[in-house]
C-alpha cells in the first residue's frame, strides 16, 4: 500500500513536471515565431538594438514588441529580450538599447527583472561609452515611487557612461500621449516616421490664421511661424513645454496623383484620401486598382501625427509653433511640415491635440534658468520665457545657435527687448556660418563654463531644446565637462537638467 502511494506521488511529479517542460516549449517556440513574423530573430552585433523589457503583466512586453517593429520598419535589426536574461556582453555588444519598464507596488521592478535590479546598485560594471539608450518608464502616479525602476534603470546606465539619447518617458496608466512621444523618438531614430499611431487620434479643430516665414534669404529651409487658434470652445489649456500634435493631410496634388494611379476619380473617395497614407510603388499600386472603395481606405493607414513644440502660452490668443520646411528622399515636401507650411490655406481647418509634457515643464519656484538650444528648438524655450516674463521672473540665460545671424535669428527683436528690459539677464548666440570656424552653441557653453557653474551652484536649472543628432550630444558632453558627470547625473535626478530633443 505505501508503494503504491509512493508511486502515484511520483507519476504525479513527473506529469507536472512534463506539464512545465512542454508549457516552456510552448512558450519557447511562440515567441521564437514572433520573432521570425517581425524579423527579429536573436542577432548580435554593434548594429542591432537591442529591445529589453521589464514586464509584470504583459504590457510592457506588448510595447517591447511594438517598439521592435517600429525599428524595423525603418530598416534596423533588432534583438528582444527579456530584462531577466539581459548581460553585460548584451549591453557592450550593441551601440543602441531600448528599455521598456515597468514599476510594480511601491518602487518594485517586475518580477522577470529581480536579478537586473539587484545590479543596479553596483557602479562597478563595465564602462559603455559607446551605447546609447533609452528608457519608457511604465507606472503608476498614485503611488509615492512613480516609475522609480525606470528611473533607476536610467541612472544605473548614466553612471556607467552610456548616453541617453532623450530623458526618461514616463506612461502613467498606460497614458497615449506618452506613448505616442516614445513612438516620435523611434521614427527619429530609426528614420521612419510613417508609422501609424499606436492610438486612434482624437484631434480637436483649429484654423490657420498666420504663417510667416522668419529666415527669408536663409541658405538653410524656410522657417515658419505658424499661429493657429481653436475653434472648438473651451480651448484646452497648456503650459511652457508642452507639444502640439498636428493631423496632417495629404497636398491636393498628391491625391491626384494617386487617384490617377489607380484609374478613379471619385469626389468621397478624394476626400478620404486626405488622411491616408498614399503608397508609390507601382506593383501596390496595382494591387490597389482592383479593391472597391471600402477595401482600398480599408488598407491605406491613417497618416501619422507630426510634433512640435508649442511656442506660446495660452494667455497669448493663439498657439503658436515654428516649423523647419523638412524633405523627403524623394525631394516631396516633408507630410507635417509640407501641410502647415505650404499646403494647408489661411483659414483653414487644421487638426490638433495638445500633449502635457511634463518632463519639460518649467521650475516651481523662481530658480534661475539656463535654456540651451538651436534651430527650431527655439521654440519651446521661447514659450518658457513668455511664462516667466508673465510670472516677473528675470534670472533667465538663453544660449542660441543657428547658421547666420543675418537670416536665421529667429524673433529677434522679442529677444533683444527681453535682454533690453531686464528678462534676459544673458544672451549668447553662436552662428556657426558667420566665421571661418563654425563655432555651435556647445562652444558657447565651454566659453562661458565658469558662470555656468556658478548660476548651477546658485540654484539654476538647465533646460535644453533642439536636434537629438548634434546638437543635444555636444551640449551634454560640453555640460558634463563644464559640471562633471556625477554632478550632471545629480541635476537630472532632481529635474535640474532637462531635455526635449527630437
């Protein structure tokens, strides 16, 4: 009798124990096959990103994937993993990782990642230099340690020397417009800004009421100005650093074309079209000849939305944007700057939500405010200015860089009034094409390293807005030259040092 309970107990451990080796095979074999569907089967090398997920119920895994794809919509090879399998050699083999995390509780990391977040209290790791990285921070804002494995994880590779191409995103209960700002930055780096929003858009209604060009006679593309106000009341409210999110459309000729592509000319399916990815390979094109009209829309993706950073504050009567004219490959005006800059007519409708970010809002307190940055990236920091002219704050630096000061000094004369009166306590500007030596605003900085260290002891904030490629990089090797890396890293972790690059 004994044995024979001895042996049931012992075809029982053996089922369970199939049971878990066949489940793992499942599990194995399932994710291989979605690694395949998506080409991203395990490659290394220096060339394959790396996606790393952190993920307690499954979301942060599902963005993972999500962000893969997009990578390799735009050409990259790419390599998922689980942060539990995640290794040095992982890290040191790649020049670009990108980590999806979740926090659990009060500050916890998932419990896939208990062996990763034990690493990050040692600094001892090998130095990476060469990575650049990124982190979506997932959580949950009512509890005390939001996104704090995130941010941790963030910090554990900042003081290992790897350089993060963008601050931390944090998604609070799976918010949309964070995801949508996580999902800019991979079209920024992969190249592939097509892509249809993760989220259906919900867009309010604006009309276009001016547009100007700042850099006529410019060598570079025109810049515009653009000044747009709702028409759907109450007007959502904004604050200094925040985005708007433009709903391009297609221009009227690019329609046409198409329309004429596939043989129809039908007045309801043109005005479908307006918003659809229109595709230009001719074997697609033919494809597309034979579906009816409900299957065509059906299989044309919405256009995705174009961000950028507002310009204005609410107090002003308009939001206001500056949009740099961009180019496709194939000369074609760029799909958000080609609408609000030449396409879209005073007066017309212009779809557009406006996306908190906070992440870049200003200081709670009259601190002083270092603000850094080039190009069209001149527009959030103007909208930061306005905000403390209003709120009777003058300890402000704007350092500004562009090609020539005789045609690409953006709003000039508000700026030197602003220095005139007293709310610009400093202005340096570097315009790299007006001497033999292009000199750029990171140069300014290394100049001025001394005041810079000064006005950070004294309490100021640093604030920087513009291009991730060049410009955001020299400015924060300038910057942990001028202040230390130690010290930088601090200013980050007190949200001293802040960033909005695209």
């Amino acid at each position: 009798m004994m044995q024979t309970r001895y042996l049931m107990a012992a075809l029982v451990a053996l089922t369970y124990l199939v049971f878990c080796v066949m489940t793992a095979l499942r599990y194995r074999r399932a994710q291989q096959r979605q690694q395949t569907a998506w080409g991203t089967v395990p490659v290394t090398g220096p060339d394959t990103a790396l996606v790393v997920f952190a993920s307690q119920t499954g979301t942060a895994e599902r963005l993972a994937w999500q962000t893969a794809q997009s990578l390799r919509a735009g050409g990259l090879e790419v390599r998922v993993l689980p942060a539990g399998q995640l290794s040095d050699t992982d890290l040191a083999a790649t020049r670009l990782a990108l980590f999806v995390a979740s926090t659990t509780g009060e500050g916890d990391a998932p419990d896939d990642a208990a062996a990763l977040a034990r690493r990050l209290g040692d600094s001892a790791g090998t130095a990476l230099p060469a990575l650049r990285f990124g982190v979506l921070a997932l959580g949950d804002r009512s509890y005390q340690q939001y996104c704090a494995f995130g941010h941790a994880l963030h910090a554990w590779l900042c003081r290992r020397h790897a350089q993060p191409l963008f601050d931390a995103i944090e998604v609070d209960n799976g918010d949309e417009g964070a995801l949508r700002h996580w999902q800019h930055q991979l079209g920024v780096l992969s190249g592939h800004s097509d892509e249809a929003d993760w989220s259906a858009p919900a867009y309010g209604r604006w009309r276009l009421e001016e547009r100007r060009v700042l850099n006529p006679g410019s060598v570079g593309e025109p810049v515009f100005h653009v000044r747009l106000t709702p028409l759907d009341l109450p007007a959502p409210d904004w604050q200094a650093g925040d985005i708007a999110e433009i709903g391009p459309h297609n221009s009227a000729a690019a329609v046409d074309a198409f329309l004429q592509a596939i043989g129809r000319q039908d007045e309801t399916l043109r005005s479908a079209l307006v918003t659809r990815m229109l595709p230009q390979a001719a074997d697609t094109l033919m494809q597309l000849r034979t579906l009816p009209d409900a299957e065509l829309l059906a299989a044309l993706p919405a256009l995705p939305h174009r961000a950028y950073s507002i310009a204005s504050l609410p107090a002003d009567g308009a939001l206001e944007l500056m949009v740099r004219l961009m180019h496709l490959p194939d000369g074609r005006a760029g799909l958000g700057s080609g609408w609000l800059g030449l396409h879209a007519q005073p007066g017309q409708e212009i779809a557009l939500r406006v996306r908190s970010n906070s992440s870049f809002h200003g200081p709670a307190d009259d601190r002083a405010l270092i603000l850094i940055g080039n190009g069209t990236g001149l527009a959030g920091l103007r909208a930061h200015l306005r905000q403390r002219v209003a709120a009777g704050q003058r300890r402000n630096w704007l350092l500004f860089g562009e090609r020539s000061r005789q045609y690409d000094f953006f709003h000039q004369q508000e700026l030197e009034e602003w220095q005139a009166q007293g709310w610009l306590q400093r202005l340096d500007l570097a315009f790299s094409r007006d001497q033999e030596r292009r000199i750029y605003v990171q140069d300014k900085l290394v100049e001025a390293a001394d005041t810079v260290r000064q006005w950070v002891e004294e309490g100021a904030s640093l604030y920087v807005c513009g291009s991730l490629q060049g410009m955001a990089g020299g400015v924060a090797r300038a910057l942990q030259d001028i202040l230390g890396e130690d010290v930088l890293q601090a200013l980050a972790g007190q949200g001293r040092y802040r960033r909005d690059v695209y």
